[in-house]
C-alpha cells in the first residue's frame, strides 16, 4: 500500500517535469517565432481595427484607439508595434512591451484589445 | 492515510464553517491581487486562494467546495468590479475545479499537490477558453505555453501548502 502511493508520486512527479519542460519550450517558440513579413492586426473583440504592413514603416506613429471599453495609445515603429498607455486598471497590456517577432499577442483584457503580428507573405501562419 | 476528514453536526455548523471559508478565500484572493508579480503575462497570478478550493475538497464534500469556490469568485468579482474579469474568472475557477475534484476522487485523497499542478494548468485552459469565444481568435492559445510552464510552479506552491494543511486534525 504505502510502496504503490510512492510509486504513484514518482510518477506523478514526472509528468509533472515533462510538463514543465514541454510548455518551457512551447513558450520559448511563442516568443521567438520569426516573422519576416511582419504585419500587424488589431482586433476590438472580433472586429478587425487596422492591419499594418511594419515593414513598410519609416517613421514611427501612434494610433488612439478609443472604444466604450476605454482607450489605449498603439506606438507603431519598423518592424515592431506595442501599446505604450492605456486607461485600463492593471496596464499589462503595456508592460507586455513591443512585439515583432514572436507569435504572442498584445492584449489589454479589461478594453478587449488585442494586437498579433504575423507572417503575411507566408504559408507558415500556424493557427491551430 | 494522513487526510483529515470532517463531518458536520449541524446546518448552523456548515453555515459557518463555509461562510469562515469563504473569508478566508475572498482576504487571500484581495491580498494576492497587491502582490506585484516579477514577470507581467497577461493572465498570470499565484492563484492562492486555490489552497482554500483544495483543502475543502479534501476535508469536506465537493460540494461544500463548490459552494465556498463559487461565493469567492462572485464577490471577489463584486470587489474586483471588472466584469470581464469575472468571466475570466469564472471559466477557469469551474474548470479547475471539475478536474481537481475527478483527480482527488481517483486518486482516493493522495497526491494532493498534483490536484494543485492541475487545477492550476486547467485554470489557465479555461481562461483561454473563454478569451478564444471573446476574441473568436486561437491566437490567444499562444499564451497557453508560457502560461503553463509557470501553472506547474504555482501550482506546486499552493498544493504542497494545501497538502501539508490537509494532514493537520484541526477541532470543528
């Protein structure tokens, strides 16, 4: 009795690595996904806001997004775009920084804002 | 078996031992949110309130659990006054719990601090989940990678502390 409980913990405590390990690496491909055509979506909920070539930018801009959710200021520069504020109570959205290469998008959850780059040229776009 | 198990000898009993509970959760979960974290993922928080989740299930009925987990989340969506945030909340408060309650029944009450790995990798599933039915996007499933590589550290803090508060014979 007391043997197989070890040997239930053991086992327990290997998927529990494996686990770790597996989502270590699905992490670190989320963050270093390479894109070469970056282009950038931003999406209110479901709806499509603007679609921006970030290759094709010279001289960076932002864009005010107000919505009724509330608002945030979109920095777009060459080949990376971020939210640098926002009104929204915990600004994740703006800790997250810039993004550009990489497959995780921006989101600011309160305003339901969410920003993704990804490669347009591209039959690589992985989307499950 | 080291778990202490409890029966209660009154409804005025249960009322108060659920409604002491939920105190418990609701100070943890407040608290918790004034912890700045080292590193900003969107979704990303210890999750401690989940000891309180793990120990009723544990020492009491699942549903008792229920109860106490569902009154948290309500009026920690009350305080926290997001509703977005409560929907979040909510999916993956009910899906960590239908699979930390499966386990625990399977396992017969052993392996406690594994219930605390899965209820925290499933929180974050169900967080997505619902993230997938706002945005009607899946690219919101990249956050499940990075999300789940730091479940398996939260979760192994708040089911050894649940585990460990399991084995105590604490007097009803």
């Amino acid at each position: 009795m007391e043997r197989k409980h070890i040997k239930s913990t053991v086992i327990l405590a290997f998927v529990t690595l494996l686990i770790f390990v597996v989502s270590g690496a699905a992490a670190w491909y989320s963050y270093h996904k390479n894109n070469a055509d970056k282009t950038a979506y931003i999406y209110h909920g479901d709806e499509l806001l603007y679609t921006i070539d970030l290759n094709a930018v010279t001289e960076p801009y932002t864009i005010e997004i107000n919505t009724e959710d509330g608002s945030n200021t979109v920095e777009v520069h060459s080949g990376a775009i971020g939210v640098t504020d926002a009104d929204c109570p915990d600004r994740i959205c703006v800790d997250t920084g810039f993004i550009g290469d990489g497959a995780m998008p921006v989101i600011c959850v309160p305003h339901r804002l969410m920003i993704v780059v990804r490669d347009r040229g591209g039959d690589v776009d992985v989307q499950i | 078996m080291s778990m202490c198990r409890y029966e209660f000898r009154s409804k005025t009993q249960r009322l108060c031992v659920l409604a002491l509970m939920t105190a418990f959760a609701l100070i943890i979960f407040t608290v918790e949110a004034q912890i700045p974290l080292p590193v900003h993922v969107q979704g990303l928080k210890i999750g401690l309130a989940n000891v309180i989740t793990l120990y009723m299930l544990c020492a009491f009925s699942p549903l008792d659990a229920f109860a106490v987990l569902a009154m948290r989340i309500i009026l920690g969506g009350i305080f926290a006054g997001q509703a977005v945030s409560f929907i979040y909340s909510l999916c993956g408060g009910v899906l960590a719990f239908a699979v930390m309650a499966v386990f625990l029944k399977l396992s017969k009450g052993r392996n406690i601090w594994f219930a605390g790995v899965l209820g925290a990798i499933f929180h974050n599933i169900g967080q997505i989940s619902a993230a997938v039915v706002i945005y009607r996007t899946f690219y919101v499933v990249y956050y499940l990678g990075v999300l789940t590589f730091f479940a398996v550290i939260t979760g192994l803090l708040t089911g050894i502390t649940a585990q460990l508060l399991a084995g105590r014979k604490f007097r009803l």
